[in-house]
C-alpha cells in the first residue's frame, strides 16, 4: 500500500527503540521513509547484528540499543552456576557490543554504565551462599534492565536541554534563519528529539526557523532519508540539497548557521562526525557562517586528546558503488568508503551541551563541562 504525504503526517507516532520488559524493538531505519517496520531484538546477538547492520545508528541511540543489548544478555542468562560465571559472560558480551561499531564514543560510554554496574554487584561472591548467589543473580539483572531504561529516558531530557540552550547564543526574538544539517542528528539518531536536530526543534518551537537545508549525505543517504523525514513529520520548513550544492548556497547568503551532531569529541575539541562534516565546517569557516555542534557530554571522550586519534570506521565499499542498492557502477571498481571525518577545533563556533555551550578555548572550556 502506497502511504501517502498526508497518511505520513496523520500516522506519526515514531519511537526510534521500543523496550517492553523482554525485547527490544527498533524502527528499521534501512527501510525509512518508505516503510514503518520494526525490528525485534530478543537477544544481545539480535541487537548487535542491527548496529552492525544499521537498523539502529547515531551515536547516541546506538548507546542507548547497546544498554538493553546487556540487558538482554542478562535476561537470557540461563546456567546459574554462580556470580563469577555471569560476571565473565556478562564481560564477554559487553566486549561482543563494543566491537559492533568504532568511531561512535556513546556505544562505549553506555557500555561502561553497564559494566559498573556488574562489577559493583558482582565483586565478593564467595560472601554468597550457593542458593543466595541465585537471588543475587536475579537481582543483578534487575538492577541492569533499570540503568538501561535510566540511559533511555536521561537521554531524552538531556536532548532536550541541550536543544533549548540553543538560547544563550541566540536570545528569543522574531528573527529567523537558514540552518544547514548533515547527516541524521535527530529523533532517530537517539532516544528520541535529537541533538543537531533537537537545537532545530527548539528554534522551531520559538519560531525562528526560516528552513533547514538538508544535506543528503551521501553514501548512506542519512539526511535525505531520515532527516527530511523527521522534518516533515514536525512541518519544520526545509528542502534536501546534495551534498555538493552547499557552498552554492552558502555563498548566496542562503545559510545563517550550521548545526551538526558528533560521534566524538575530543578533549581539544575537535569532533568526529559524518563523513562530509569536515568539509561543511571548511566552507562554513570561509563564508563567516557560524558552525555548531550539539551533542551531549557523554559524546565527549576526554581520554582522546585530539581528533587524530579518534577511530574512523570505514564501512563496506558497495555503499559507494550503489544508492539504494541500485549499483552505479560495477563492482570491480576501486572506491573507498570512511564514514566519518574530523573537524578541527577551530572551525567550530561552539559546542552546545545539556550542561551549556562551550566555546574556545576548546581545551579549557570542555574541562568546565566534568
Ligand atoms: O553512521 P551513522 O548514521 O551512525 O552516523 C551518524 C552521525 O554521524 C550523526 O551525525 C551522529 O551520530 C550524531 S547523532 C545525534
């Protein structure tokens, strides 16, 4: 059945993850904006094949899947045989979600919650008695599913402060602007309002957006795909351009400023993001356009120094040589395909936080943040 653009609007009630107490269900975004289907994960493996796969990406819902992904492992965890025993399989699957994807630091930072949790409670066993190991156990995995659903929810409110303190820098008023995004830092990238994307919801909210332009974000199409689909569920003007057609509209005068999320930032500053990002930040810095990034604090890594020691993930070549699975070239053809970039530091106007907008000096002023 075709949907059509008002069926879209009408039907939007979109949750980027579902969790019912024993699965874990996630908006297939491979599929989005033609269908609505969603995945169920019933197993830490279910849920590390769709980070893996994309069913689930942005930095910070991908933390957020990984979390029931070991609330899951937990769940399912049948041999009883003692606290050490689950503490190692809960280690094992933890480093088995770690491996899933590089670059994004939320994946890690989620991970670590989990794994703090585990090994507070599951330090001292010989103090348990074989049978008070069991009911031991079973309170750990309670204990685990509860930080997993505080990840979820805290990152909605975090998303949601972050966006609003849009307003130390730019004060209420009637005024209204262009804004360029790239890839997909919305509702779909997190638990839900979004980063890049939640700044532009608060503008909406007062309205002081003019229309967003959305980078469509090639290879993967992250912006034509699920951006625009977001925006046009929330009636927030825009229009997609290709990723080429920025510095024409920029040296138009038709960009008032740029917001993009992060996979990580560095403690300099400097911050990884889609691929294409860097370039974006480098016509920014050319026109005068102010360039911010919004991203909660738990996407800033401060044990990386710099962005020259981020991990860069470098996905399958055939997204290159295909849009949508349609190939545009045959596949005996050389290409490359990195999915993330690094913007230096000093390219970016500000970074905008739940806790606050930090500007340079990057290196002191992130410091602030802890
Ligand atoms: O490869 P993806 O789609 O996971 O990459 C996503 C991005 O680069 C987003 O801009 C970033 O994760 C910020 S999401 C709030």
């Amino acid at each position: 059945m075709e949907i059509t653009k008002k069926d879209m609007q009408e039907k939007f009630n979109v949750k980027t993850l579902v969790w019912d107490g024993d699965a874990l269900k996630l908006i297939d975004q491979r599929k989005l904006p033609f269908e609505q289907i969603y995945i169920k994960c019933s197993s830490v493996e279910d849920v590390c094949a769709a980070i893996r796969d994309m069913v689930v990406r942005g930095a910070p819902a991908i933390g957020v899947a990984a979390a029931y992904g070991v609330a899951l492992a937990a769940i399912r965890y049948r041999n009883i045989s003692g606290i050490d025993e689950f503490a190692g399989f809960m280690q094992s699957r933890i480093e088995m979600l770690a491996s899933c994807r590089p670059t994004a630091v939320n994946l890690f930072w989620a991970l670590e919650r989990m794994r703090n949790i585990i090994e507070k409670e599951t330090s001292n066993p010989e103090s348990f008695s074989k049978n008070v190991q069991t009911d031991k156990i079973k309170s750990i995995v309670s204990l685990i599913v509860t930080e997993a659903e505080k990840i979820e929810k805290e990152d909605v409110k975090i998303n949601r402060d972050l966006g609003n303190n849009i307003f130390s820098i730019y004060k209420k008023s009637s005024a209204k602007y262009s804004i360029l995004t790239h890839c997909n830092a919305g509702a779909l990238a997190t638990a839900g309002y979004g980063t890049a994307l939640g700044v532009i919801r608060s503008l909406n909210s007062a309205s002081m957006v003019k229309e967003v332009l959305v980078d469509e974000t090639r290879p993967y199409l992250q912006g034509a795909r699920l951006t625009a689909w977001e925006l046009y569920m929330e009636k927030i003007p825009f229009f997609v351009i290709t990723d080429n057609m920025a510095a024409y509209f920029m040296s138009k005068g038709n960009v008032d400023m740029v917001v993009v999320g992060a996979d990580r930032i560095a403690a300099n500053g400097d911050t990884a993001n889609k691929i294409g990002t860097l370039g974006v930040s480098i016509l920014a810095k050319y026109y005068k356009i102010p360039f911010y990034v919004a991203a909660p604090v738990s996407t800033i890594d401060t044990g990386t120094s710099d962005g020259s020691f981020i991990p860069i993930e470098h996905r399958p070549e055939n997204e290159v040589r295909a849009v949508l699975q349609k190939p545009v070239m045959p596949d005996y053809m050389p290409v490359k395909n990195p999915s993330f970039d690094v913007t230096p530091n000093e390219n970016v106007t500000a970074i905008i936080t739940e806790r606050g907008a930090v500007f340079a000096p990057f290196a002191e002023n992130i410091k602030k943040l802890f």
